[in-house]
C-alpha cells in the first residue's frame, strides 16, 4: 500500500507562530473509501425492501419474507468471490433458537448470512466482524405478515456491508474480516447471541466488533432538524464482562474510561475523521442509546471488545411503525427517507477502519506504566506485537478531563520517557504499521 499526505497550510501573520496540521492518509484505504456508491447502496436498499416484510417469524417463502431476503443477501456475497482471489467465502449460519414465551412463541430456525474474507498471513489469527441485523419489524413486534420494509432499520447497515463486502474483497488483508447480516436482533438480539457464543466457545481472536444499526437516515422526528455531519459511536466504560483481575486494575487506575470498547471508539473517531470529510464522530459514553440494546451487546457480554454506529437523529415515526398517513404525516421506514449521502459516509468510516485494522500490526503486548517511584515525569515500556510488522509506536496522551487523545509521540523503540506526569495524564501505547496503519491503543497496567 501507498499512502498519500495531505497537508492543510494555516495562512498567519508572520510575526506569529502556529502548528501545521498534517493528515496521513493511505492512499490505497483512500481509494477504497471513494469507490462506495450512494447508488449501490440505493440498489441494495430498494432489493431488501422489495421482500415486503424481514420479520424473523415470517413465513419461507421464494419472493417474501426474511429467507427470502437471507438468500438474496447471500446471492450478493457469493457474486463478490469471483474477484476475491479465492480469500472470500459466504454461508447461511442457521440455528434454532427455542420458544422463550415473549418474542418467541415457538421454535423457529434463523439464520446469519456471513461473507469471510480471510486473512492472508497464516500466522495472523486476528478477526474482525462487522455487522447489520436483516429482521425488520413494524409497531406490533409480534406482526410478522404485515409489510416491513426496514430501509433504514437496518436495511442501511446491511446495506453497507454489501457493499464493503463489494469492494474490499478485492483487496487483500492480513488479518480476517467478517461481514454478517444477523436476524432475530428485534427478537431480542438473538443472531447477535448465537454469533458472539459461538466465537467465545470456539475461541476466536476476534480483536473488534462493529456493530451498524440504523445509518441511514439523517432527519430527527419532532424537531424537523436534518443534519448529515454527525453520526454517533456507543462505547461501553465499565464492561459488562469484567474479572476480578479488570474491576481491580479499573479502580486502581481509574480506567473506567479506557475501556477496549472506549479505545475502539476513540479509534473510529480518529481513523473515521481521517478518510471522510464532512462528518464528526460523537462519542456517546453509554453500551447503547438509553435503557436499549444492540447487536454489539451480546459480543460485549461475552467480552469481546464492541461498539454500536449509528445515526445522530432518530426519526421516531419512521422507526417500528405501521405504514399509513396520519394528520399529513407519512409513517414507515421506507426507503424515500434514507440520505443516500449520509449512508455513503458512514460506510465508509467503517471501511477506512476494518482496513486501517486489518492491515496494522496486532497491538502492542504487556504494555506497562513505571509506578517503581515519584516523578514528574512518565516512563511507558511495551513488548512488540504478536503479529504484524511494525515502523514504531505512538505514545498517546491526554488530560484527565479530555475524551480524545490530544498528543502523539512517535518512537521506534518499545519504551519512551516524557515530561508529562502520570498525575495529570492519561497514556496508552499503539503500534504503527510499514504502511503507517496503527493498532487500537492499549491502557498501560502499573509495573514496577
């Protein structure tokens, strides 16, 4: 990979002095991110919905309901693997999911449409998974005639990962990305559940979860407020699976912001910013939206580092509504409504991250902290990665107060000494790449 420097030149009066801001893009993520197209994901869009209805109990049938829909999901896959090089591969995960007397009456087969695109260094383990739920539903969640269409919820996530799946298997990453569509999260996230177990039982090294839920739509309901520049990450601080080994380090350190799932999301934020212009990154410090769930719920439960994207505005008589027209307001999740500019965006921030971190060296093991004496000053000391070729690392730092990192230092050795203390800072250590992608950072324990 190439990388391309764009540089952004403050214009200031001689006699002051300022910083210039330099981006470093990778010209190859680069070219991937301009490839998505509002177009494609219109078309994918316009297929789903085509199905009337993706409720997770709705009748098998060849044009209708959620098999069909599954099929038509992995029929997209499958023409993808042509021009993979033989390195992607799709499936229909099914799986019975019993009767629970809620959501789930009786025993009903779901399935999880998957497309794998393996990584190509066999000494790399890593996976990374990105997902969408295929289910639709409208204001009865046991309604499963009734047409659904689900544009946006989540025919936008799934639409995206069609079309990442599109363009990045053209492409080649040492480490393995997961693309899955997953039903049964209106249910009750049950696809997501079955997912996230089956990783944990068969002990995957799944390194990050992306959870898209709901990233099309760019309209609030209420307020006729419109605003595609903004779109949101949920991060969980305090895990929701945590040892007694983490709840110590966690108080200790008072680490409950810097958390992997934190790091992943300040990663997005960085990473995302970087590659798609005309679009802020809100980190939202809660699991999810308040008192609710997601498919990156049940991957967090079984402690695997995850997080949820979705929209800044929720347009609520579009979210799990009949189809009708009341008092002139026209309600449904249809099609019409998704900002096909936004959706594009978003895409491609979660491109530009699965390909930063699935091209980056693993991240940076035993990273530590001196605590062996009082010192003004802050001594950070790391073993190289598990995997992955590295150029050096960056040191990163911020205020206690700060929700990003506000300061990088580069270094090619595996330990740095700076004049900042550790009373007033935060730090963590990620590894840099030969092509000058980095790993998600990671909050150094005290050593002595």
């Amino acid at each position: 990979m190439k990388r391309i420097l764009t540089i952004l030149i403050l214009i200031i009066p001689l006699q002051t002095f300022s910083q210039i801001t330099t981006i470093n893009r990778n010209e190859t993520i680069e070219e991937m991110v301009h490839e998505i197209s509002p177009d494609q994901l219109k078309i994918y869009i316009e297929g789903l919905v085509s199905f009337g209805t993706r409720h997770s109990l709705s009748e098998d049938q060849k044009e209708h309901g959620i098999e069909a829909a599954r099929q038509y999901v992995l029929s997209k896959f499958k023409s993808f693997e042509a021009n993979s090089g033989g390195r992607l591969s799709s499936k229909i995960d099914y799986y019975t999911i019993e009767a629970d007397g809620r959501r789930i009456p009786e025993d009903v087969r779901m399935g999880n449409v998957m497309a794998t695109l393996k990584g190509t260094d066999p000494a790399d383990d890593r996976i990374f998974v990105v997902s969408g739920h295929l289910d639709s539903r409208v204001s009865d969640i046991m309604n499963a005639k009734d047409d659904a269409p689900g544009a946006n919820d989540d025919g936008s996530g799934v639409a995206a990962l069609i079309e990442m799946a599109r363009i990045m298997s053209k492409r080649a990453f040492p480490a393995t990305i997961i693309f899955v569509a997953v039903s049964g999260e209106e249910q009750g996230l049950k696809g997501a559940a079955h997912m996230a177990k089956m990783a944990k039982e068969e002990n995957w090294n799944l390194a990050a979860m992306i959870n898209n839920d709901m990233i099309g739509n760019s309209a609030s309901s209420g307020t006729m407020l419109r605003d595609n520049t903004k779109v949101r990450v949920f991060s969980e601080g305090v895990p929701l699976y945590e040892t007694e080994e983490m709840e110590r380090l966690r108080k200790y350190t008072n680490g409950e912001n810097d958390s992997k799932s934190r790091q992943l999301a300040r990663y997005i934020k960085e990473t995302g910013e970087r590659y798609i212009d005309q679009l802020e990154v809100k980190l939202v410090y809660r699991n999810d939206r308040f008192l609710r769930g997601g498919d990156h719920t049940p991957f967090s439960q079984q402690g695997f580092t995850a997080v949820r994207i979705c929209e800044h505005n929720e347009n609520y008589e579009q979210q799990h509504q009949d189809l009708r027209t009341e008092n002139d307001i026209k309600y449904g999740d249809l099609p019409e409504h998704i900002d096909y500019e936004f959706l594009r965006k978003n895409t491609g921030i979660n491109l530009a991250v699965l390909a930063s971190l699935a091209t980056a060296p693993s991240v940076p093991q035993e990273v530590g902290i001196d605590v062996s004496q009082l010192s003004n000053s802050t001594t950070l000391k790391w073993k190289t990665p598990a995997v992955g070729k590295t150029s050096g690392y960056y040191v990163l730092m911020r205020e206690t107060s700060s929700p990003v990192w506000e300061k990088k230092f580069f270094t090619e050795d595996t330990s740095i000494t700076l004049s900042y203390s550790k009373d007033n800072y935060f730090f963590a250590v990620q590894a840099v790449g030969p092509e000058d992608t980095e790993s998600m950072a990671v909050f150094p324990k005290p050593v002595r």
